[in-house]
C-alpha cells in the first residue's frame, strides 16, 4: 500500500510541471496550425490564379484554333479557284 501512496503523491506533485508543460506547447502549436493555415490560403490562392492562367491561355488557343481553320479554309478556296481559272485558261488557249 506504501508503493501506492507514493506513486500518487508522486503524481499529484508531478501533475503541475505536466500541465505547464502542455500550456507551454500549446501556444507552439496555435502558431504552427496558424503557419500552416496561411500556407494553406497561400496555395489556394496559387491554384486559383494558375486557373485563371490556364483558362485564359485555353481560349486564346482557342482563339488561335479557329483563325487557323479559317485562313486553312480560305486558303483552300482559293486554290480551288486558281485551278479553275487554269483549267478555263488553257481551254481557251486549246487550238479549235
């Protein structure tokens, strides 16, 4: 029973330096979730700017897409038309 009775006195004198232990670590660990918050925020704010990057340079690819399908199309029409303007050209010049 001795064995017992000191164990817990041990305990109860023990008890405050644990608990200041804990107060002391407490305000360590209110900063490090703070840091970690304001890491945290900082990302979000990354991946939310670099999303707008992405969606702007996605539209001007767009963009860029269907200017290049038009001038391709043109291009294509016009050629089409220099080949019947040759083909009337040189019937024209066949001899009758």
């Amino acid at each position: 029973m001795n064995h017992r009775a000191v164990a817990v006195c041990l305990l109860v004198l023990v008890s405050p330096f644990a608990m200041a232990g804990q107060r002391a670590t407490a305000p360590a660990r209110a900063e490090d979730a703070q840091a970690a918050r304001a890491r945290l925020d900082a990302t979000h704010r990354e991946v939310t700017a670099q999303d707008a990057s992405v969606k702007q340079l996605k539209a001007r690819v767009d963009t860029l897409e269907s200017n290049s399908d038009a001038a391709a199309k043109a291009l294509a029409e016009r050629d089409r038309k220099i080949a019947e303007l040759e083909k009337q050209l040189a019937a024209e010049q066949r001899p009758r």
